[in-house]
C-alpha cells in the first residue's frame, strides 16, 4: 500500500489474527514522516499545538509542528525525574494487553489552557488512546479542534470526528 506519494510501500503486517487487525509501523521513515505530515495538515484546522502519544505518534507530530504551528507536546508513558508535577491518565491500547498511563509534566500542560490543540496519532483503533489524550488535554483547558491520524481502522475509520488519510486494511486471513 502506498500513502500520501510516497515512493515505498507502507509496510501492512497482522498483529493480531483473533482481532483481525494489521500493523504498520511509521517509525524510523523519514519519507513517510515527511509527506504523511504535510497531507495531513492540509486536511486539518488551524490550530496553535500538536499533541501525541508517546510512542509512535511523536515523529509525525514532530514534522507537523516543524512544517506547521511549530508546537508539540507529547503525553509520556512513564514519569522521569525531571517531569515536575505530573498528572497521568490510563489507557488500554488494541496493541497491548495491559493498561497503560499517559502523563503530561506541569511543562507541557500549563501551556495548553485556551490554546486550539490538534491531537494526532499515526493509527487510531479503539480510540482508547484518543480519549485518554482528549481527557488529558481538556483537564487542563485545551480546546480540541481536531483529530487526526495517518491509518483509521475499525470504528474510528467510520468516526465523522476522526481525520485520516487511509483506512488501515484489516488483515485477512
Ligand atoms: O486506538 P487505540 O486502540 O488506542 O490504538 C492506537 C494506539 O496504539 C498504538 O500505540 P501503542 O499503544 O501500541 O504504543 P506505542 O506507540 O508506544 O508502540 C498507536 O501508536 C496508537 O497510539
Ligand atoms: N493496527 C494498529 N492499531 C493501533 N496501533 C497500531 N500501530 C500499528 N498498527 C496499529
């Protein structure tokens, strides 16, 4: 499968044959970094800051700041010693089989209040992890004004709320 004119394949693998999902993995592509971000942002709102997920979310929410409102903030899933003040919400994700929790530090979060966030992931399943970003994003006064990710599968390919560029295939036996 090729995406947003990118010259390779995505790589599409099954994950989970009894969830009859695919996995594809962004991490570690410039090229599919590079122009999934720029075709995305030309479907989102304006907006003031990204927000992603640790972990595979955070190089395209990097190159959509560099190439658009220069922002970012990235919801960690452990706490280190230089994060002051955290404050954490759980998720489970389809990949995992245990719940996870996503912290913002007083850094990242004292700035959200009154700003227009773009949340963004680059697979949206479930949604779990979309809500736990939202939930964390609205605890601290941010307005949501999109959602966006490169593969939508599932329910969230049918989310009128959801921006995508692909539905991701479901894996077929
Ligand atoms: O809609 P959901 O069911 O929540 O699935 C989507 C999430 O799952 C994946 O992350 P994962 O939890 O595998 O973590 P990782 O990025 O750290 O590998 C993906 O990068 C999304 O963040
Ligand atoms: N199908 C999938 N669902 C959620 N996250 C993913 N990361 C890679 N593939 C995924």
């Amino acid at each position: 499968m090729t995406i947003a004119g990118c010259e390779r394949d995505l790589p599409i693998c099954p994950i989970d044959e009894h969830l009859d999902i695919a996995g594809f993995v962004m991490l570690g592509d410039v090229e599919i970094t590079e122009k999934t971000a720029k075709a995305l942002l030309e479907k989102c709102p304006e907006h003031d800051v990204v927000v992603t997920a640790e972990t595979k979310g955070i190089p395209l929410c990097y190159e959509m700041a560099r190439q658009g409102c220069r922002r970012y903030i990235v919801a960690r899933k452990s706490v280190k010693a230089y994060m002051r003040n955290p404050i954490h919400v759980e998720v489970k994700s389809i990949t995992t089989d245990h719940v996870q929790k996503l912290y913002l530090a007083e850094d990242d979060y004292k700035g959200l209040n009154g700003k227009r966030v773009l949340i963004v992931d680059d697979v949206i399943s479930t949604g779990e992890s979309l809500a736990a970003m939202e939930d964390l994003v609205k605890q601290f006064g941010g307005n949501i004004v999109g959602r966006a990710c490169v593969l939508a599968e599932g329910d969230a390919a049918d989310r009128k709320d959801i921006i995508y560029l692909e539905p991701l295939p479901l894996f077929t036996k």
